[in-house]
C-alpha cells in the first residue's frame, strides 16, 4: 500500500510554509509588516508544532492499523465462494443482473483477492485530526465527509495482479474483460454482489473508528461526573439513500429516505424512530418515509436539524420543524415512540 501523505509533507515543514509566506507576499504585498512579523515566527513555529504533528501521526497510524484489522477480517461473507463466470451479452444494457460477475472488474480470479489490497483512503487522518482537534478544544464543530463507499474504495485496491490497470486510466469509465460491457465505477452500474461487499467492508472500517473515537472522548474528564463524550454529538448522515434498479444493475438515488444516527453520551441505550411506508409495489418496503401521528406527517429533514440544535443548546432558526427529542436529567430522551410500517399507497 502507498504510505500515506503526512501532515506538511514529512520533513518539508518549513519549506512549505516560506512558499505559503511568498504567496502571500505575492497576493497582499501591500501587508509588509504582518509578513515580516510573520517571517520572524515561522522558525518558531516550525520547531514548536514539532510535538504536535508527532503525536497526530501517532493517531494516524493507531486508526490506519485498526482499519487494516477490521476490513481484512470479513470471513463469512462468502466471497471466497464466487468464481467467474462467462456471461456474453449483445448489448450493454443487456447485463442487468450480471453485472455481479466480477470478471468485470478483474484481471484475476477472486474478488477477494482484490478486496485484500482496498484501504479506504484518508479516513484514518479525518478521525485523527477529529480526535485532535476536539480533545484539546482547539474546535467545537468539525465535519468530516468520509470517502465513497463504493468508487473511491475501488480506487484504492492496489493489487496489481487482479485489478485491470487499463480500465482505471479514463477516470471513473471502466473498460472491463468483456468487449461487450464498459461501465461506470459507480454503485448505479456495479452490480449487487460488488456493491454489498465494498459497502460491508467500508462500514466495518468506519464504525471501528468511530468506537475508537468514542471511547477517547470517554476518557477527557469534563466537570465532576461528565466526560467529553457526555458533551459531544456526533451525527452520521448521508445527502440521501438508495433503492434497488430493477434490472439489479446497482442502485439508484432514493429521496424518499432518509436514516440519521446521534452518538453522544447524554444518549443511553439504543433508542429508534420513524415510520417507514409499507409499499404495494414491486420494490416491497425500502424504507421510505410514512407518516408519524406525533408531527401529523413524516419526519423531514428539518427536524432533524431542529434535533441537533436542541441537543446542542441552539434555538433553531427553522419554521414548521420540531425537535425529535428533548432533555431530561441532562439526558436526550426521544418525545415519542414510534417504529412501524404504516399502509399508504403514493
């Protein structure tokens, strides 16, 4: 695997920030005394940050190991079972269902194989300049926008004996073995069997950090009887969920959906809401948003975020929205209680 970029490149610390300052210069040459007083702190700087970029980098490395654990131990997923299979359709939109077969993808045998050199990017630096920043107060908001679970976890398989190095040359459109087939590396066009396993891996890394993350916070004490995972919210969300194609392509886009969960330590237990609609169609129930008797409609993203500012203290500047929770005894408790699938037809 490639070894990752470190924080102001290793040892070209000062090197890049005199460029950073001759930019400067160049954009603001009017500020001569800010860039001179800037010039005088930068080997300061540079000799005091030392610490700190050495005690991220650990961070780094604890969550890239704990990555590596936990998405090369997916056994029991079967992809050890699957063997190529030598499907020839006349035309491209002919592939459908068959787009499961790997042989697309691969110069080799195994899906495995290839799955066994993915690594899923810069996650490992996202959770450990997040661990950083908020264990030393030095922010009170970060958002971190994980990798694509399904492309750019492709992208980084580096198994130079599985993957066709060819089909990766014109970005994201992948030439593959068949001449009849030429794809998007996209969770639309990559199949069900591709899409469950880079989605099952990519998860498996994600929650590893984030349980690691947690438990860090869990142990900066906050006042008398409170740690910093008592005063922290974290929301895992996604700008919208997919449905099944019917052609079991892939997937396509679902903005009638929609799952947010809240992590923090004013939480206890497991706790879940939201109707979801019992459909009568060919699709079944794929989760899509029914109606909730404590708003008279369904939960919208409004109130989600309606829910965030209440857990955070913050008056919600939205119209027509409400929280989904309140506060008890310092803790977030859920206003009502529903989990169920509710008949509408539309």
């Amino acid at each position: 695997m490639e070894a990752p970029k470190r924080l102001f490149g290793g040892n070209h610390k000062k090197e890049l920030l005199k460029r950073v300052l001759t930019n400067l210069s160049e954009a603001k040459p009017s500020n001569e005394r800010y860039l001179k007083e800037f010039k005088g702190a930068l080997d300061i700087f540079v000799d005091n940050i030392e610490p700190f970029l050495k005690e991220y980098e650990e961070l780094v490395s604890s969550y890239e190991d704990l990555i590596q654990v936990n998405i090369r131990n997916y056994q029991g997923l079967g992809l050890e079972k699957l063997k190529l299979r030598e499907v020839k359709p006349h035309h491209s939109h002919e592939w459908g269902r068959y787009k499961v077969d790997y042989q697309t993808y691969l110069g080799g045998n195994s899906l495995e194989e290839m799955l066994a050199s993915a690594h899923l990017g810069p996650l490992p630096q996202q959770f450990a300049c997040s661990e950083f920043l908020i264990k030393r107060g030095l922010s009170s908001s970060i958002m971190m926008s994980t990798p694509n679970e399904m492309g750019c976890f492709l992208y980084n398989c580096n198994n130079k004996g599985n993957i066709l190095d060819s089909s990766f040359e014109r970005g994201k459109r992948v030439a593959t073995q068949s001449p009849h087939c030429v794809i998007q590396m996209d969770s639309h066009d990559t199949g069900t069997i591709l899409t469950m396993a880079s989605s099952f891996i990519f998860f498996r890394g994600l929650t590893a950090c984030l349980d690691r993350f947690t438990h860090q916070l869990k142990k900066v004490p906050v006042g008398s009887d409170k740690t910093l995972f008592d005063k922290t919210l974290i929301h895992l969300s996604s700008e919208f969920e997919r449905v099944p194609t019917l052609e079991e392509s892939g997937s396509d886009h679902n903005d009638h959906s929609h799952t947010s969960s809240f992590i923090s330590g004013s939480i206890e237990g497991l706790q879940i809401i939201g109707n979801i609609k019992l459909n009568q169609g060919k699709m079944g129930t794929i989760g899509t948003a029914a109606h909730v008797s404590f708003l008279k409609r369904p939960i919208q993203a409004r109130d989600i975020y309606h829910t965030i500012c209440e857990a955070l203290g913050v008056t919600c500047p939205l119209a027509r929205s409400q929280s989904l929770v309140t506060w008890n005894k310092e803790k977030l408790v859920l206003k009502f209680n529903e989990l169920k699938k509710v008949a509408e037809v539309g």
